[in-house]
C-alpha cells in the first residue's frame, strides 16, 4: 500500500475514533439528562405530604396505637422494599435506560418511604402508657421500653433512609460531566452503604419481641402468671386484620432461618404472638 494511501486510511480511522467518542458523550449526556430529570421529579413534594398512616379506630389504649403505629412503619418499608424488587424485576426483564431510571428512582422513593417508617413510629419516644392503674413498677419498664423502642424504631429506619440518599448523591456524583467519580470509588460507596444498611435492618430486629412485651397486661391472673393483654379483643383483632392486608401469606408462614426481610418476619412474629390464648380486656 502506497504511502498517501496509508496516510488517508489512518486519517479515516481518526475520524471514525473521534466520531465514536463524541457519540458516546452524546449517549451518556442523554441517560444523565434523563436520570436526573426523573430524579428531580422525585424531589417534591416534601416526605411528610407521602405518608399516610392508617387511622386505628378499634380502641384508645396506648399500647394497641404503639402497635398499630409499629405496623405501620412496617408498611411503609414493605412498600419500600417492593419497589426496588420490582424496579430490578423491570430491568432484568427488559433491560434499557427507562428502567435504570426506573431503579434509580424507586431508590429515592423508597427512601421517602423509610422516613414515613420513622414519622409514624416517632410519636411513641414521648408516649405515656395507659391501661394499668395504679402505674406498678412492671408498668414503669413497659412506659420506658415503649418508649425506647420507638426510639430505636425511629432511628433504625431514619439511618436507613439517609443510605438511600448516600446511595442517589454517589450515583449523581458518578454521571456528574463537570467531576464525575471514578467507577471504583462509586462501587466502594455503594457497597459501605450496603454493609451499614443490612447491619441497620438486623437491629430493627431487637425492636419486635419488645413491642410485644409493651402489650402484654402487667396484672398478673388469679394463678399469678401474666396471661392477659392490655388489648381488648376488637383492638387485638384489628391488628391481626391489618397484618394480614398488608402481608397476606408472607406473614403467616414461618421465615427461614436466613434470608428473609426483616419487614415480614417482623410481621410473622407480631401476627404470630396476637394469635396467642391470651386473654383480653374488658371493652371500655
């Protein structure tokens, strides 16, 4: 081959490698453009103006709202959970760039609905337990656990709520044009958020067999064994009735040892301990 022919051949390659290159800038400042436009859409209106807590209207004692409020929270991380499972079924089946925004705003939204897990439980930190009177020292721990639990409850789904938003800033940091973050620093922030997130969830675990013990009626029976529930049965059936709407058959089978989302397992066991022979209170 002739040397000006070499020349125009290596010319040719040039421009196809420079066309190639402004091509792919123009792909990847369109999946931005889109990503980032749906994540805006994300961005309002505020959290609080999303949650929509369920009304409790079997009962007024403090320990059937406790409950309640606790499902709830349960609820609304459930819906959480569901969207990303469902955003990832979405791209599996047909992967393209309106799913991966897809998932990229079901991890926003799911974080929004981990703060309405926090708002509905928070109440509780500053509840004062009715039901027993006079207020024994049983009671006492019952008020303090109440309210330390929800505590925790609170602070467990918040933590989990701002993982998600670590989770979105490094994702927008990794598409940014002007600095964006290297592939290896964006992997080593989501896989940190990760870890701290599955570690968050395994406390929240702590936070079930004591919402139970809020429950349970600190006056002992005619044997002397606490076998009655500060619920009455309305209240105790409500609770059972809204577990059963919102999980179905995941509450109602027994979780595997592993593996399993806290949200139902937490669920099972709470279903599983109202469905006790304990006895009730008398209806007001």
């Amino acid at each position: 081959m002739s040397e000006p022919t070499m020349e125009r051949l290596e010319q040719r390659l040039k421009c196809f490698a420079r066309r190639r290159r402004v091509s792919r800038r123009i792909a990847l400042r369109s999946v931005l453009l889109v990503v980032l436009g749906l994540l805006a859409l994300c961005q309002s209106p505020p959290a609080e103006a999303l949650c929509l807590p369920r009304v409790w209207t079997a009962g007024d004692g403090t320990a059937y709202l406790f409950a309640g409020a606790y499902i709830d929270a349960l609820i609304s991380a459930d819906l959480g959970n569901s969207r990303i499972i469902d955003s990832l079924a979405t791209f599996k089946r047909a992967p393209s760039l309106a799913a991966i925004a897809g998932q990229l705003a079901a991890i926003e939204l799911s974080g929004r609905d981990l703060e309405c897990a926090a708002s509905a439980i928070a109440p509780y930190k500053a509840a004062r337990l009715s039901g027993s009177a006079p207020m024994d020292e049983f009671a006492k721990e019952q008020e303090k656990l109440m309210q330390e639990t929800a505590g925790a409850a609170e602070g467990g789904y918040s933590l989990l709520a701002d993982l998600k938003r670590i989770e979105i800033a490094s994702i927008r940091r990794s598409l940014s044009e002007e600095a964006p973050e290297r592939p290896s620093a964006l992997i080593d922030s989501l896989t940190d958020s990760q870890v701290s997130f599955q570690s968050t969830w395994e406390s929240l675990m702590a936070t079930v067999p004591a919402v139970a013990q809020v429950m349970v009626d600190p006056e002992p029976d005619a044997a002397g064994r606490m076998s009655r529930l500060r619920l009455t049965q309305n209240e105790r059936d409500d609770l059972v009735r809204a577990i059963d709407k919102a999980f179905g058959p995941r509450a109602q089978r027994e979780p595997p040892k592993e593996g399993r989302p806290f949200v139902e397992t937490a669920a099972y066991m709470l279903r599983s301990f109202l469905l006790k022979p304990y006895s009730t209170r008398k209806q007001q």
